[in-house]
C-alpha cells in the first residue's frame, strides 16, 4: 500500500460470448492498468462470456484453462486480477468471481442469484454461500457480485471481517429507472458498510456493437467508485473505459466512527450471514 492507499482500476469493457476473445480483450486492458500503477485490475461480471448464453458450455473450473490464462497474466504485470467467470456445478453453473494473482488463486461464488425484473439466474446458477477477502499490500478487499448490492447485510459482514473495500464486478440489466437504482445502491451499500465500493459493469453493448440477448442482463455502464462517506470519487459513462482509484484504509476508520453503523448495528440484523465464513 502506498502512503496514500491500494490503486485499483476498474475496467468496464463490454464480453463477447467467446471467451478466448474475451482473454485478448483482458490482455490489453491490464497492460493499461498495471501502467497507471495499479496492483488491483478489476473486470465486470461475466468477463468471461456475457449473460443470454448456455452458461454450462463455456464455465470451466478454476483451475481451468481459462482461469490459468488469466492467472498468467496477473503474474505478468505483477497484480490481482478480479473477473467474472463460470464455474461447474453439477446440472448448474456457478456465477464465479476469479481472484488470481500476488500469491490468490480462488473464487468467490455468487451469493444472491438475480430473480427479479423477469430474468430468473437462479434456473441455470447455483448460489454461493461463503464470503471471501483477500490482503493486497495490507488492504482487506471483500467480494461480492451485482444482485448481491441489494443485500446490506452481506456488505456489513464483509465489514465485520476487516473489509475496508468491497469489489462489485456486475452485468446489470437495463431498464426503467436501473440507472438510478444502480448508482443509489452503490452509495448506500458504501454508506451502511463504512466501506470503499467499487462498482464495475459491463460497458453498454450499444455503445460496442456487440450482439447480445435483449432480455440478458449485459450492462449498462456507468461503473463508479464511492468512497465510506458516500461519496462518488470517480464515474465512467456508458462506454468502455478505464477508472482508477486510490483507496486506503484511513477513510473507513474515520466514517465508522463518524455514522456509528456498524457498532449500533444489533447483532441479530447481521445473524443469517454469521454462518458465511470463519
């Protein structure tokens, strides 16, 4: 960590249904990142193939061949790569968070599956029940993945484990009002953690001209990083681009103190999550 934090990059690109072009796309955005100086190269939900696909014939395990391509490149240029994949799981996938590189090499498995606005995730994808933080130079980086921003609970557990940020890969869909929505969740879940957020999605397909499924959540931009306060530090819009931040652990300290979330949180609030994870 430097004196003043961990640089991330957050990487909003837009997937194609093929993975090993999906790879080549990674390759040139990492090589950006790591040239900002960042040591964690955060990727969208779903990097590996975008939603309105047969997920079960592309997810692979991770220690597959896709997921050894990507650990490669992370030990190439020195960082923690962060992206979304699919995993086996019996007649099901999982939704997986890849976490490779500085020494990670493990997955986060999605926790609450996206049955809502008429997509039902749960039909093809098996839930995760384990939260998962990793240390990069000091910093305790928690994981979740974009239906999970609904659920505080499981961002104030992360908190509750030493979290000082939380990575948000996400393929949101769009629709009326998920806009709004998106960015206010964001900021609540940053507010009610006393945490960092970053939030990165998919890029909106329409401003890439990759054909996707109209009725598959396949992003629609507008990646942000909030700070514990609140605060949006930093905002992309609608097209592929490249967000880089400092985030460091003095910030949350000083906004748990200030809003008292955490410590005025009755432990009943958070039981159900006490079982994800020693």
């Amino acid at each position: 960590m430097t004196a003043t934090g961990v640089r991330i990059a957050l990487c909003q690109i837009t997937s194609t249904a093929d993975p090993a072009h999906n790879l080549s796309i990674m390759e040139r955005w990492v090589r950006r990142a790591a040239d900002s100086g960042a040591r964690v190269v955060l990727f969208p939900e779903a990097t590996m193939a975008h939603f309105g696909i047969s997920l079960a014939e592309v997810a692979q395990p991770l220690d597959g061949p896709w997921a050894r391509a990507v650990a490669q490149l992370a030990a190439e240029h020195n960082v923690l790569i962060v992206a979304g994949m699919f995993t086996p799981a019996g007649a099901r996938v999982r939704n997986t968070v890849l976490l490779t590189g500085l020494g990670y090499h493990l997955g986060y498995n999605k926790i609450h599956l996206y049955d809502a606005f008429g997509y039902r995730e749960s039909a093809t994808v098996a839930p995760g029940t384990d939260c998962v933080t990793v240390t990069v130079d000091g910093l305790v980086l928690g994981v979740t993945t974009c239906y999970d921003v609904r659920f505080p609970a499981l961002f104030q557990r992360l908190a509750d484990k030493g979290a000082s940020a939380i990575l948000l890969p996400t393929s949101w869909g769009a629709g009326e009002g998920k806009a709004q929505q998106w960015d206010l969740l964001v900021r609540a879940r940053a507010l009610d953690s006393g945490s960092w957020v970053l939030g990165c999605d998919q890029a909106d397909p329409g401003s890439t001209g990759v054909p996707v499924n109209p009725n598959a959540p396949t992003g629609i931009g507008r990646s942000l990083v909030v700070d514990p306060f609140g605060r949006v530090q930093g905002r992309l819009d609608t097209e592929p681009g490249l967000l880089v931040a400092e985030v460091d652990a003095a910030t949350p300290i000083r906004a748990r103190a200030a809003t008292g979330v955490l410590a005025n949180s009755a432990a009943l609030d958070r039981e159900q999550y006490r079982h994800l994870g020693s």
